[in-house]
C-alpha cells in the first residue's frame, strides 16, 4: 500500500484532552480510528483510550496481513470495545459507565468502508469535493433531517452536543457502516472530533486540503478551529489519510519514511496513537486498564 498520512490531536481550552487517535497497518491492510470521550460523563478519556486499544488489537490479531472482511470487522471492533468499556466500568465499581464517540476506517484492496457511533466524523474527500461523510449521531441532526434547522445554525444551538448513541451507554450502540468505495489516488479520507468540524463548514476542510495537502492543511485547521472557537474550544483531533496508489500498482510493505510525520509515530499519551510496531500486548492492555481502573476507583472513593 502507498498512503500519506497525518495525525494531530490538541486539548484546545480544556483541562484535559479525552481525544483519542491512532492508525496501525499491516501489509494489506489499515486501520484508522478516532474516538472523542464525552465530557458529560465521568472518565470519558478512559473510554476512550478502552476503545482505542480494543480497535487496533481487534486489527492486529485479525489483518494477517488482510482482513477477510473489513465491513464486519469493523462493526464487530466496536461493538466489542464497547462491551470492554461497560465490563471495565463494572469491574472497578465506577457509579456511571464512561463513554465515547468513535469513528473508524479500514482500507484494503484499493479501496474503503467506515463505522462510527456519536459524532465523531468521517469525510471522503476527492479533488477538492466532499465524496461521502458520516452522519452524526445527534439531536441536532436529527433535527435537520426533518427539517426543522438549516445545518448552517447547527454550530449555535443549544444541544449541539447532546448525543444519541456512543460506546460505553446502558444499551449496545448502533454501529452505522458504510458501503464499501473505490480510492482513487489523491483521495483523502479525514477523521475528526467535533472540536475541528463544528466551527468550519465542510466547505472549508475540503478546499484547505485541495489547496495544501493533508500535511499542511490539517495544523492549518487545527489551529482556525481553535481560533474560531476561542477560549471555550473542544478538544480537536483529526487523523488524515491520503491515497497515493493506482488501482493495480504494486504492493509496499511500509509507509515511505518521510511520509511519517512526528504527530503519528508519538509516545502513547493523551491524543497520541499507535503506528506500525507500536502494539501493545494482551496483557499490556490488560495491565494497563486494570491500572485505569484501580486509580479510577480511588478517584470516587476519595469522593465518596
């Protein structure tokens, strides 16, 4: 595979970033997700990182080195990171299940499909046009599929940020996916956190990375989110894959080096992911969370 990619996440006017993101790859296969933990809820960075680390395990043990199906894959990968989190959550005694938005993409074979539960949002981009995009799940979309709001007032309402489904709630979540699509090369597919996409229109993203490419296009809407937000910015995160390859071209096994940028090769800490080579165990992850939720339970019992 042939891809350029790009990966930044920023805690924007918040105390703490619960913004999640990450790619891995195999020789036939890759992986991008993005998950934002809802601030609404206790510990929504934990969910995240839960999520996180169940999704691109789920890859590792399944792309050897493809992935039989990616569609099914995909929605299984969710559907298990959200039973990991409600089993965490009762497993350390927390009094309210953390909870996160996700968004995930495979691509393999030339081509792409996609999942996602919240509004963590994913967009198809092709010579400056918006392709495809997820459809969030949210009051405030709801409200403009029946016509009720032009999408245009959707950044100042009120319940902008009530959402509807996501990883971690009392029921399962709905896990929406996409048909599978061809890349063409120079296709970008963009994920991102709703702190990037809520104050820039579609229109924006997408002539800012025709213009500028995925490496400088991407800081560069970063930071006029921040700007257009002000002090009350969200977390942002985005992660962005362009495709470089012909249909029909040859197969590479990595990631030309220069085409790695420091973003996406960064130690696992708040925002940052996980490249090629920088899997974590089973028993790391399991390490890991039940460290998560030994602190967390000291955290509500010193509340308590």
């Amino acid at each position: 595979m042939q891809f350029s990619i790009f990966q930044e996440s920023r805690r924007g006017g918040r105390k703490s970033n619960q913004d999640r993101v990450a790619y891995c790859y195999s020789r036939n296969a890759l992986l991008m997700l993005l998950a934002d933990g809802m601030g609404g809820h206790l510990h929504g960075e934990i969910a995240a990182q839960i999520a996180l680390q169940s999704i691109t395990q789920a890859f590792k043990r399944a792309a050897q080195p493809r992935l039989p199906d990616p569609g099914a894959f995909l929605r299984d990968a969710l559907l298990g990171a959200h039973h990991a989190i409600v089993q965490g959550a009762a497993e350390a005694g927390l009094p309210e299940t953390p909870r996160t938005t996700c968004v995930a993409s495979v691509v393999q074979d030339h081509s792409a499909c996609w999942a996602h539960a919240g509004d963590s949002r994913l967009y198809h981009l092709r010579e400056g046009r918006i392709l495809a995009q997820t459809k969030d799940h949210s009051l405030v979309q709801q409200l403009i599929d029946s016509g009720r709001m032009r999408e245009e007032a959707a950044p100042a309402h009120p319940a902008r940020n009530r959402i509807y489904n996501c990883l971690g709630s009392a029921r399962p979540p709905r896990v929406d996916l996409s048909a599978t699509v061809r890349l063409e090369a120079g296709d970008v597919l963009l994920l991102c956190s709703d702190g990037l996409w809520s104050p820039l229109s579609g229109k924006i993203i997408s002539s800012a990375i025709l213009k500028d490419g995925i490496m400088q296009a991407v800081p560069g809407l970063l930071d006029e989110a921040e700007r257009r937000a002000g002090r009350e910015c969200d977390n942002l995160s985005a992660i962005a894959m362009r495709w470089e390859e012909q249909p029909g071209g040859t197969q590479s096994e990595q990631i030309p080096a220069e085409r790695k940028p420091p973003q996406a090769l960064a130690a696992k800490t708040a925002g940052a992911g996980a490249a090629q080579g920088d899997y974590l165990s089973d028993d790391e992850i399991e390490r890991a969370i039940a460290q998560i939720r030994n602190a967390i339970k000291r955290q509500t019992d010193d509340k308590t």
